[in-house]
C-alpha cells in the first residue's frame, strides 16, 4: 500500500525550516524569498484550496488590532492635571477665618491680590464685666471691646506672613459706676478724704482711645493657601498703636476730713476737683505701658 505524501507535509517542513536559524533558511534555497511568497508556497494544491494568502504584515497588523497591541508603540496616555507650582494663585476666591485673641472673639474674610499677597478684614467683640477698688472708690467696672481691623497679608516664604494693617474702628472701651460708701475714707491723688454719711460720694468713669490706630502682625497661615487646601490654621502676634488712653472721672456728693467733719461738696470744692483731675491723670499714666496694645491670635480659616 502507497501513502500519498500530499502538500501538507511540505508545508510543515517548510514552517520547520522556517522557526530555525538563518543558516538552515538559507540552505533551503528560501533565504531571499518573502514572506508572502512563503505563504503562497504554503497554499498550492488541494489541502490549500480555499484559502486567501495575505501578506505576513498584513496577518501582524490584524493580530495586533485583535490583541489591542499596537505593534511596540505605546498608547497615548491620558493627560494628567498641571501640578499647582509654589506661589501660584490658588482658585479660591474668599477665605473665612474665626479666631480667638487678645481683642476678643472674631470673625475675618481675605481675597487674594497677587500670588504672595491676600487683603484681609475682621472684626473683634469681647464683654467682660468686673468690680474693683482702687485707692478706695468701688468701680462696678464694664470692659467692652469692638473694633474692625484691615491688613494686607504679604507672604514672603511658605506659610509666614507680614501683615501691615490698621484699626480702622477701636471701639474698646471701660466703663464705670463710682461709689464710696459713707463713712469709709479714699484718697484722691495722695489726699485721704471721707465720704459724708448723709450725702455719700458716687460717680462715673470711662476709659477709651482714638478710633483709628495702626498695627503690625506677623503670623504663620493663610486664610487662602496657594496649595490648594481648604482650610487652614492660624497664628499671629503684633500689636496696635492706639496712643494715650483719655480718662474722665466724674464725681459727686460730699466729703470731709478723715474724722468725718468739714464737709463739703465735691462739685463746689476747687481743692477736691483739683484733686479729682489729678487722679484722673494718676489713672492715665498707669494705662500709659497699653499704647501700643498687644495682639495674640490663634484661629482656623475655610476657604472657597
């Protein structure tokens, strides 16, 4: 019995012949033929029939469309988002701090102006309410400090700032209800007196400063980080000039000498109201180490 070598086994050969080295191929005598001529070689006769030889460029391009390759050349990628370089603006547009200091509770808004600078407002409020005694006259005392304050925040490095600024409204003030009750002695600039029984001395006191006073901060944190965080936390020191604090001292009734005689009011008296001026001066000066006032800050600020 013949077995029929047919055209498949020459094809096998030739893909054999093909997978090995360059000195094999070119022995076969198929050293200079193409890819394509190899493939129609493949083809002829019945076990061929039917099918379409194609190109092997032709073949590697369908496989690498079918396998997603894209024949060794990668995919363009995605763009990712420009990283924020340092100092530059950020998108926010308003920064909203609260903060605890030294002038009271507050509550302040900054805008940017420029990739290192930010203007900022607040304003400051803070009631406190408390008796004392001095030099024998009970002052059932009211500490009420309001002001509204403006800087532009300069940011020389990272998170530091300067922050030149003014008091553009120091409403921050003491006032006072005076009393002596009768029959107990007080001094008025150096002089002991008496408060008269029948006609015991009252009056009121008041403490304040010029309305407008300039400041100077400095700080670390930015209501408007060029980071691109949403928060942030604050802290800054400084203080406002507000100048010499004005006193006023007004008193009334009656007093006499330390043994409860020669009495006489305080009103129409010219030594005691001497006097009364005198301790007004006398409560001036020592205010007078409050000129600039000191400014200690801590906060939190929000921004969008």
């Amino acid at each position: 019995m013949k077995v029929k070598i047919g055209p498949w086994v020459s094809t096998v050969a030739l893909i054999l012949a093909a997978g090995s080295s360059g000195n094999s191929f070119a022995g076969s005598g198929l050293a200079g033929t193409s890819k394509a001529a190899v493939v129609d070689a493949t083809g002829s006769g019945p076990a061929g029939a039917g099918v379409v030889a194609q190109p092997i460029d032709v073949v590697d391009a369908q496989t690498d469309v079918a396998t997603g390759s894209n024949g060794g050349n990668a995919l363009p990628e995605a763009a990712e988002p420009a990283e924020r370089r340092p100092g530059q603006p950020s998108s926010s547009k308003v920064g909203i701090g609260l903060k605890l200091s030294t002038l009271g509770a507050g509550i302040e808004a900054a805008i940017p102006l420029a990739a290192r600078a930010n203007l900022r407002s607040g304003v400051n409020f803070f009631q406190y309410n408390r008796a004392i005694t001095n030099d024998g006259i009970h002052y059932a005392a009211q500490l009420n400090f309001r002001s509204a304050e403006a800087h532009l925040d300069w940011y020389p490095f990272g998170g530091f700032h300067v922050s030149p600024g003014v008091l553009f409204y120091n409403g921050n003030r003491l006032t006072a209800n005076a009393s002596v009750p009768g029959g107990q002695n007080f001094t008025l600039n150096g002089t002991a007196y008496q408060s008269d029984s029948t006609n015991p001395v009252t009056g009121t006191g008041k403490l304040d400063f010029v309305k407008v006073s300039p400041s100077i901060m400095l700080g670390f944190g930015n209501l408007i980080p060029r980071s691109g965080r949403h928060y942030s936390f604050l802290f800054e020191v400084g203080g406002a000039y507000q100048g010499s604090a004005r006193v006023a001292l007004n008193l009334a009734g009656s007093v006499c000498d330390t043994t409860g005689n020669f009495c006489r009011s305080v009103a129409s008296d010219p030594t005691v109201q001497a006097n009364v001026l005198a301790q007004q001066q006398k409560i001036r000066n020592d205010i007078n180490p409050y000129r600039f006032f000191p400014v200690i800050s801590l906060g939190v600020g929000f921004n969008f």
